[in-house]
C-alpha cells in the first residue's frame, strides 16, 4: 500500500483520484458519422468537391442504420412489454382449475379423482371406465344419459368389491354410449406458476401433479 510520501515522490496527493480510462468504443453513432463527413467536406480536394449523389447516399445508408437499431430496440421493449403482460396473466391462474389430458389422472391420498368429459353431443349413457397402470381394469360407473357440453365426475377410488384402490395414477376412458369415444379429462388446481427467462417456458405446478407444461392445459375452470 503507498503512503503519503510514496504518492507525494509520484507527484500525486493522497487527496487526489485516479481516473480510469474512458472505455474504448469500437462502434461509430450518428454524431461520429456527422463530424467525419463535416471534416471530409472541409478537407476535400476542391478539383474534386464530393459528389452529391454519393454524399445523398451515405446520409442514406446512416438512416437506414439507425432506423433498424431503433426498430430493434423498439420491438426489444415491446417483447419485455408482452413478456410481462403475459407472466401477469398467467400469474392468475394460481387457485384455479385446469382440464388437462386425462389419460393418465391422479387418485391422491385420502381424496378422489376429479375429471370431466366434454360432450359434443348428447349422451344416452355416459360409461366411465377406469384401468391402473398396468392396463386391469379397476372400475366402471355409468352416469346415464347426460346432455352436450362439460360433464365432471369424481371417483373416491372404491373398486365393485368395495375396497379401497391404492393411490396414484389411472387411466380413464369416456364412452358416451353411441359407439364414438370422448377423451377424458383431469382435473388439476394451480399451486403456483415457473417462469423461465423473460417469462418464457412458464409451468403451472399442479397439486399432485407436478409442474406441467401450459401447453398441457385444455381449459381453464
């Protein structure tokens, strides 16, 4: 460390303060362009003055430069605009219910599956059946005839015998009763949002269910 006579031999007080070097630029602005083509114009032979034209196109081609760098600062601060707007949006699903594909729906502990059928027409026997993991068939409901539009059901996990299904992951099947099949749908509620960077990539964390991709959802209850 210098001491005060140290800095005195290098003509420096300890009250004085060392600057840095102002930082290098290596990309020329606007005003750079200006002051090189004023000192061209002075500095030009006057046999043979700059042609207009050539000087027309290099304010020309300055513009266009500058016209694509603000455009892309202004599309850069749109995307940071939509970025948040949309993070705020989804930020609001937190404590609702989402229909996801169903396929694969959960019969958590102590609770019951939730799930729904979207009908597209009238149904004149809605027949839900449900089958665990290795494809046995665990159950079967028939909640008879039911009109278009979203039926939701739920299964406290009883099998026909009365006893109780182990907890964990079932597949479930929608058929109508007129010999077409409806997918079936789970029913989640949103525990919380993931935002990636920017708010890209976000995930909704499902109870039970983990974090799942917004592309997973079908709807919003």
């Amino acid at each position: 460390m210098f001491s005060t006579d140290s800095l005195a031999a290098t003509n420096l007080r300890s009250s004085d303060s060392l600057t840095p070097p102002k930082e290098r630029r290596t990309v020329l602005n606007q005003d750079d362009f200006m002051t090189l083509l004023s000192t061209q114009l002075r500095n030009q032979d006057p046999t043979k003055p700059l042609d207009a034209n050539e000087m027309v196109a290099q304010m020309a081609q300055l513009s266009t430069v500058t016209g694509i760098s603000d455009l892309g600062k202004q599309v850069a601060e749109l995307s940071r605009s939509l970025n948040s707007s949309r993070a705020a949006e989804i930020a609001q699903l937190v404590g609702r219910e989402v229909l996801l594909d169903g396929e694969s729906s959960l019969l958590p502990i102590g609770g019951a599956l939730q799930g729904a059928v979207n009908l597209p027409a009238d149904a004149p026997d809605l027949n839900i059946t449900i089958y665990d993991q290795a494809g046995r068939l665990v159950r079967q409901v028939s909640l008879g005839a039911q009109p278009a539009g979203m039926v939701r059901f739920a299964w406290d996990g009883s099998q026909a015998d009365g006893t109780g299904a182990m907890p964990g992951r079932y597949r479930v099947y929608a058929d109508p009763g007129n010999g077409q099949t409806v997918p079936a749908l789970a029913v989640g509620r949103v525990d919380s949002v993931l935002f990636g960077s920017d708010g890209q990539g976000a995930q909704l964390i499902l109870n039970g269910y983990g974090a799942t991709d917004l592309s997973a959802v079908r709807q919003v209850m």
